[in-house]
C-alpha cells in the first residue's frame, strides 16, 4: 500500500503555506497527500481562513478548514491526490497516531496568534519526538518551495555508528531534489582530555565517514567536521539549507518528551525546514 503524506493544518498562515510545501513534496515523491485538521474545538477561532471561506470567522468550522486547504493543494500541484480527514481530539495524538500509517508528516511551526503560537509550537515539537515516521516542521522563514534553487540538504551525524536512519532521508531527498548532501559531525575535546585537538578530528571525519558509506553513487556528498555542540553547529551549518535533516532515537511505550537537547535547538534555531527522523529503538 501507497503510504501518503500527511499534513497537519489549523487554519493558521502558516500551516496553509505548510500545506504548499506538502504539495510539492507529494509531487516530487509521486503520493498521495493527505490533510489533516484535528482539534477538539468545533469553530476556528481566528480570522485569517474567513476571506477565503466567504464567512465571518465565528462561522468558519474545521470542514471549512480542510477544505480551503485541499482547493490550496490542488491548485498547486493539480496532480497529486488530496484527501482530507477531521478528527475531533487533541493534534499531538491525533498526528501521532496518523504517523503509523504516513511516508512522512508536515507541520507547520506557528499558530494563529501569540497564544496560540506556543501551543502549534508544542504541537509540533511533540509530534516529532514521538511520530513513527519522519516529521516535517516549517520554520517561518521557508519560502513554501521544496527545491528552492540549489540548496543542499543538510544532514547532522551523530557519534552512534547504528543510526543511518537520517542519513538515508537525507541522502534520498538530495537525490529527489537533485542537489548535494552536506553531512555534518559536530566534535568536541573533553575538557580534561589531554589527547591533541587533531585526534579528535580524526575521529569525527573516521565516523562521518562510516555514516555516509551506504549513501548511493551519484548524488554528491559534502563532508564537514565543525568543533562544538551540535545543537549550535547545526543551525549554523544550515544556513541557506534546503532542508535540515537529524535523527531521534525512540523509547518504546513511552509518551513522555524524547527530543534530545540537538532536534530540540534545531527546531526552534534552524532557519529552513527541519526534517526529525525516528532512529531505531532502544
């Protein structure tokens, strides 16, 4: 079965221009997309759907919501089917859940106003630490194109051996979009080691190396080895980004919050999307 991508929408800017880029990625992958409003509330609460709908905002309901969202998609990408759900309960479970059936999920990061900009952003954080498939979260700077012109896409290599989950995403979107993969391991020297600064290089580029061996010929990899904590190298290294790509591991049955300290900052720093990949589970 054709799994689709899912994209989560609340009405907000932000989350119909996160409904663009769903577009052109279901476009560039040849699935179906799938849009999804899941709240609890039976009213959109803002004011920005109500000229697009033709009604005042207090008479704007969630099917309206969907449904200007899927004419959005269909209009840019005529081609790609689009089918929509709403799910009366809370977005993170809702998502969560639609996760285990999904290619990836697509979230915007910013709600409809102050408030509700810090629950999106909850939303969105806590679907990607807890989704079974990749997570998509648009910062508010993207400009609503998957490919835009030729940015690579970034990837962060961690120091486990095991976890290529992201490396794969990362090298597979390049190749969709037909640009480079940059593959980043950030090092740092213990404070009371006294081995030379040299050696520790070494053995960052030893395992950047050994992370991008399965990556396949054709599509042109960048390798850097930058001194300092990830979670602030990352955003860095992301700067005119297509895409940021960095794993999650996953704790089985447990709900509670799984973003390291690196997805985390990235989120919140990056200045492109940011793609959370699920690693395998411990």
């Amino acid at each position: 079965m054709e799994l689709p991508l899912v994209v989560g929408v609340d009405g907000s800017e932000p989350s119909l221009r996160a409904v663009d880029w769903a577009a052109d990625e279901a476009a560039l992958r040849g699935l179906p997309l799938r849009v999804v409003y899941a709240s609890l509330w039976e009213r959109y609460e803002g004011t920005g759907l109500a000229d697009a709908v033709g009604r005042p905002s207090e008479e704007v309901r969630a099917e309206d919501i969907v449904e200007a969202a899927a004419r959005r998609a269909h209009e840019r990408r005529p081609d790609v089917k689009t089918v929509t759900d709403v799910l009366p309960e809370e977005p993170e479970y809702a998502l969560v859940r639609e996760s285990r059936t999904a290619a990836a999920v697509v979230l915007g990061s910013r709600g409809r106003s102050s408030l509700t900009e810090a629950v999106l952003g909850s939303v969105s954080v806590t679907v990607a630490g807890h989704a079974h498939c990749p997570v998509i979260v648009l910062r508010g700077g993207h400009d609503n194109r998957v490919s835009p012109g030729e940015r690579p896409v970034v990837v962060g290599v961690g120091d486990r051996p095991g976890e290529t989950a992201a490396v794969r995403f990362a090298a597979e979107e390049a190749r969709r979009r037909g640009v480079p993969v940059e593959a980043v391991r950030a090092w740092r020297r213990p404070a009371h080691d006294t081995q030379p600064v040299q050696r520790h290089e070494e053995r960052a580029a030893r395992e950047l190396d050994a992370a991008l061996r399965d990556v396949p010929a054709g599509i042109e990899v960048r390798r850097r080895t930058v001194e300092g904590p990830a979670r602030r190298v990352l955003p860095g290294a992301a700067a005119g980004a297509g895409l940021l790509v960095v794993g999650a591991r996953r704790r089985e049955g447990h709900f509670g919050l799984q973003l390291g300290r690196v997805a985390h900052a990235v989120l919140h720093q990056a200045g492109c999307p940011v793609a959370v990949v699920p690693e395998q589970a411990e």
